[in-house]
C-alpha cells in the first residue's frame, strides 16, 4: 500500500482493475489494485479519564490538537466530534514543538470538518446540543491571562476548500502581534493577522 511509483502508471489511466480510483491516497499502491480505505471519524474529549486512541467516545482523544495531527497524516479522517470543554494548540503546522511556542496553533487539513457542542456520547451531529455544551478554542497557552504569549493563530486553515468545516466553536485568545510570516502549505502566513483563525 502506498509503495508504487506515481510516474510509472501510464498516461491515461485513472481506474485500477476493479474501476477504482488508481491513485486512492498520495502514493499508487503496488499491483492491479488500489486499496482505497474508508473514511473515518475521531473522537475527542477533554473529560475522559483515559487517553484513548480517538475512535469512540470511550476511547476519546483528550486532545484536540492530537486529533487534528492524527487527521494531518491520516487522509481517511474526515470528521471529528468534539466533547464540550477547552483545547488549547500544542503543535506547529508542521506537528511539531516549535522553538517558538507562540507558533502552536490547531492546523486542520483540507476537507477534514470538525464540530464541537456534543456532551460525550452522541451518534450524530443532529444530537448535539451547543447551548449547553460549550467547547472553546483557546490560545492562552503560557501564563493564563498573559496575552504576550499566547499563540499567534489559535486555528489555521491554509488553501482549505468549501468541504473543510469548523462549527460549534468559540475561539478565543489568540495574539497576532508577530512580525515576520511562516510559510505553509507553500503560502505565507502573516503572523499579525488571523489571531482567532487564519
């Protein structure tokens, strides 16, 4: 899966032997057919007692940032539900600890949409309740109330197209006060501008 040579599937051709797509992720799979995996949905929660693997409720990230790395690297994720409560940045765009921490930010890949207002158990989206259940994006990430180091973008969303969807958030905290830019998804990133979402 995923070990074929792009270049060498000749010209033309679109399908695999079963009429599948026959480039299903990134990278042409080996052989006459592309394994195309379904798409998925993570789990996160702020209150679960364990830090679980995001695949159910029960097994719920207990961070968003987390999720959202996973989704990153993973092209299969396509939604993610998210339990009531706060989630702060922990990442770079890139997934990593930058050496600057104003830099984390909750990066979301093209097409993945993320909602928020569930309690922690619902099967749907049309089960969620955003009145009650309130679940915020913060980028206090240093010293609470401090906004001289909070993140420069609490969510970013760089060359997103219509399908990719952020719903039942507040976002708040974030600090675009920096003055030179950081370049993602071979777009520059302005990092005074876009404090909440950029």
């Amino acid at each position: 899966i995923n070990t074929g040579n792009n270049a060498a599937v000749p010209a033309g051709i679109t399908t695999d032997i079963s009429n599948q797509p026959r480039i299903g992720e990134s990278i042409v799979d080996m052989g006459a057919y592309e394994n195309v995996h379904a798409k998925f949905r993570l789990y996160v929660n702020a209150a679960n007692p364990i830090a679980g693997d995001g695949s159910s409720w029960l097994m719920a990230y207990q961070s968003l940032a987390q999720a959202l790395e996973y989704a990153r690297t993973c092209n299969n994720v396509d939604t993610i539900f998210v339990a009531a409560g706060t989630y702060y940045p922990q990442y770079d765009p890139f997934g990593f600890n930058p050496a600057d921490p104003r830099d984390k930010t909750l990066y979301i890949r093209d097409g993945v949409k993320i909602f928020g207002g569930f309690s922690g158990g619902e099967l749907n989206l049309t089960d969620r309740n955003l009145a009650i259940n309130t679940t915020i994006l913060s980028g206090d990430i240093g010293t609470l109330n401090n906004r001289g180091d909070n993140s420069y973008h609490v969510m970013l969303s760089v060359n997103d197209a219509t399908n990719t969807v952020i719903d039942g958030f507040t976002i708040t905290g974030g600090n675009a006060n920096g003055t030179t830019p950081l370049t993602v998804e071979n777009t520059t990133v302005q990092r005074n501008v876009g404090g909440g979402i950029q």
